[in-house]
C-alpha cells in the first residue's frame, strides 16, 4: 500500500496515483507523459557553480510565444496533466514567461515554476501566482556573499530574490492561495556552511518547505561531485530537518544523497511518462541527453514541428525503444541521479518482478500531478 495522507512528497515519486497511464504503458501503449519538465529559454542571468546546464549544450532556436502556445495546447490535447518551468535555462528570462504560465493553466494543465527568481516582476506575482501549483526558489546559500560566490551573481541579487519571496509568502496569504512556495538547495560537500543558515531562512521566509538535494553530475564527472562525502554530513542535514515546525517543513532527499551516485536499474523506462525538453525546443528523453554529442537520441524541436506531431511519431517511439533497449545502460550511458530516477526505480523493479503494483489508499498528496 502506498498512502498519501495529502502530504508533501519530496523524496520519491506519484506514479502509483497514475494506475490507469501506468498500465497503459506496461502494456506498450503509446502514452502521453504524465509532467513535462521544460524552459521557455536556454538563457540565464546567473553562473551557478554546480549548473548541470552548461553541460547541455544545443542547437537553439527562438521560443516564440507562438510556439510556446502551440506546444501547451498540443500538451493538453494529448494528455498531459501537468507542465513545469524547470529545466536547462531560466524560463523568467523569457518575455513570454507570463503569458505561458496563463495559457497552460487556460487549458487545464497544472503548473509550476522552478526559478532563481532574480528576473521575477514582483508587480505581476499577483497574476501568476494563483495559476501555479508550486513556485520553487533556487537558493544554495542563506548567507548574502555565499550566495553571490555560489550562484556567480552580486550580492544585491540576494536582496532582490528574497525581497520577491516575502512578496509571494504575502500575496498567497492575502488571496488565500492552494500555491506552494518552496526553496531548493543543490548541495555539494563545499556548502555545507550553508545548510544550517538556509534552514534558518526558509522558517524567517514563512516559505512552505526548503528541500536539499544532491548534485547530479555527467558520466564523465566533470562538475567534481565528490558524493562519497555526503556520508559526512548525516548528522548536520538531520539538524537542519529539525528546524521543521509545521507548517515549514525542512526534507532532505536522503534517498539520492546517500546513494553514491548510483544507479540499481539498467534501462531507462521514465520518459515516457515524465518528459524533459530544453529551452532550445529540443525535445529528447531526458535532460541529460540534450548535448549535442548525444544527437542519436534527439527527436524532434517544438519551434519546427508541432509537440504532437512529434509525440506521435515513429521517431518518438524508436528512441523511447532505444533507451530501455540492451544497447543501452544508464548506469554507465548517463549521468547521475536525473529527474527520472525515482520513476525508473519503480519501473524496474515491476519489469523485473521485484516488486508488486503499489495500490495507493488514504487522500492523494499534493502536487499528484507532478510526479
């Protein structure tokens, strides 16, 4: 059994909220994805010192709000329940980034938005914020010059992007918005001053949860993650979930971080259900397939061809082959602990007979479409 309990699920997946899309897919239909994580834009105004981005690199095209449009229409069209502006590029940099967020939750899709919030108008929180699920802050650092070492930015961006946040704590107050307002760290071994000053931050914020996660890295380890060193550091991530007082909660994604780096499962079976696009418009099956260098799984690009024709093409589908194939092993093929992760866990383990159908029971937890 699996319970929601309306919670907040920050370490794991929904998939089992999903029972008729998953047994559509263990029967080989062509299914629709679940989410879609993508940006509106490769751009982004800060350097952050861990950006899995600069590893993406790809043929960009412009992301017009035409495009934009289509793409979140043919989205609804097919199925897909939920879109969030989270990907290789900061989707606020783009002069489409409102209207987009609009236009999806117009067409019934749910929405978030994953952002360092530095390019965020705090004169249009108002309007956006009620069409999101969740609104994420990136944030690695509680402390002003840390921050602006961490993120490659000045320390007045600091200033900015907490100002922004206390203004979306207050208007989700005044309206009475569903929204959840959340940061994020990306933790690697040298922040660990920061854990404990974060924790402090996201409770003075009045945010809704700070979440730590891991670094992911490529398989040629070329950001440095050192993740033998996150053993170290047990003792000071549960302080910092002690600093949990309802309703702020602090959750560490423990099951990433003291994993090694590695990955239990030899095929990728994700994407089809939860999909990620650059902000290039490439559509691939993943974010750590969008370099160039991995040209053999691109599919289509959303500024040339509308999503569903591409969904609905024989390529789609070859390369959604191709990465559950034996030509194919993720665990040496790709990079580490990506989006999918969770998801291909649960995959594997119901391909493999190693586990049954989890039936889920009690209220379903938040966010259930983002999965």
């Amino acid at each position: 059994m699996v319970s929601g309990e309306n919670e907040l699920i920050l370490d794991g997946h929904k998939l089992a909220w999903h029972q008729e899309r998953l047994d559509a897919w263990l029967k080989g239909e062509r299914v629709a994805p679940i989410t879609i994580d993508c940006a509106l834009t490769r751009a982004c105004t800060y350097r952050c010192v861990y950006c899995y981005g600069q590893l993406q690199a790809n043929d960009e095209k412009k992301m017009t709000r035409d495009v934009i449009f289509r793409f979140l229409d043919d989205a609804a069209e097919i199925g897909v329940k939920a879109v969030s502006f989270v990907s290789d590029g900061e989707s606020t940099c783009s002069p489409h980034f409102y209207d987009a967020v609009l236009r999806g939750k117009e067409n019934g899709l749910d929405m978030a938005v994953g952002t360092n919030g530095y390019m965020l108008k705090d004169e249009r929180l108002e309007e956006i914020l009620p069409a999101l699920t969740y609104i994420r802050f990136n944030i690695s650092a509680g402390e002003p010059e840390r921050y602006a070492g961490i993120h490659g930015c000045k320390v007045s961006a600091y200033h900015k992007v907490l100002k922004t946040i206390r203004e979306c704590v207050g208007i989700k107050s005044r309206m009475g918005l569903g929204v959840t307002i959340g940061l994020q760290m990306v933790l690697l071994p040298e922040f660990e001053d920061q854990i404990i000053p974060l924790a402090k931050l996201g409770k003075t914020l009045g945010v809704d949860y700070l979440v730590i996660k891991h670094c992911s890295d490529d398989e040629d380890g070329t950001l440095g993650v050192d993740y033998e060193k996150y053993y170290g550091m047990v003792e000071i991530l549960k302080e910092a979930e002690s600093y949990s007082s309802p309703p702020y909660i602090v959750r560490v994604k423990w099951s990433k971080i003291m994993s090694g780096g590695k990955r239990r499962y030899k095929k990728c079976y994700g994407p089809p259900l939860i999909a990620q696009f650059s902000g290039s418009g490439l559509v691939a099956p993943c974010g750590m397939l969008f370099n160039e260098k991995y040209s053999r799984y691109h599919i289509g690009n959303i500024t040339e061809t509308p999503f569903k024709e591409i969904w609905k093409s024989d390529r789609y589908w070859e390369v959604m082959r191709m990465i559950r194939s034996d030509g194919f092993n993720p665990q040496i093929d790709c990079g580490t602990l990506c989006l999918q992760h969770k998801v291909n866990e649960y995959l594997w383990d119901l391909t493999h007979g190693n586990a049954p159908i989890a039936e889920p029971e009690g209220a379903p937890p938040m966010h259930i479409n983002f999965i």
